[in-house]
C-alpha cells in the first residue's frame, strides 16, 4: 500500500540533483505543490532562495516567493548580516528589470 501525501515538495538546487537537507552556493528553488499526493496535486507557490555576491565580498540574500521579495538581507565581508525592508527590495529590483540602475 502506497502512502499519499496532501503536501508535495520539489526542490531544485544549482548543485544538487534529489531531495533532501543540503547547502546551496547560489540559488534554491522549491515548487510547493497541495492536493492528495503528487500525481493529484496543483501548484500552490514557487519559493526560491538567491546569494549574490559583489566585487567586495558583501552577500545579498532574497527569499522570493511566486518571484515577489518577501525578506532580504545583506552579510558584509566581515560577516556582519542586516535585514533590508521586502518594499525597498522590490522596488531596486523592478528597477534593474526596467534598466534604471545596474
């Protein structure tokens, strides 16, 4: 007898190939999918987790959810981590989207 499970996970990494716990250098994507297993199920939300990284070693994380900004932070080069306020995120990213900043 087969087990059905109501919430179903696919998880994409830019480094791995199955599922499970793992660590990611730059980006984690996760199709979250709900009914009554995988085969009858609908997508629910895409959450997908990026790093980026600029010429002076600071790390800029984004925690998007359907591609919207829900949580930002920033950990310096001297490993020092602050959150950014999710608008102000949205709003610099829609500008490099249209080319008003680089």
């Amino acid at each position: 007898m087969s087990k059905s499970y109501p919430i179903w996970i696919d998880v994409s990494g830019d480094n791995y190939k199955q599922s499970k716990s793992f660590g990611s250098r730059d980006h984690v994507t996760m199709d979250i999918k709900v009914g009554s297993s995988r085969a009858y199920s609908n997508d629910l939300a895409r959450v997908s987790i990026h790093m980026h990284e600029d010429a002076d070693g600071n790390r800029e994380f984004d925690l998007a959810v359907d591609g919207l900004i829900m949580r930002s932070g920033v950990q310096t080069a001297d490993k020092k981590y602050y959150n950014r306020d999710p608008k102000h995120a949205n709003l610099i990213l829609q500008l490099k989207k249209n080319g008003y900043v680089s």
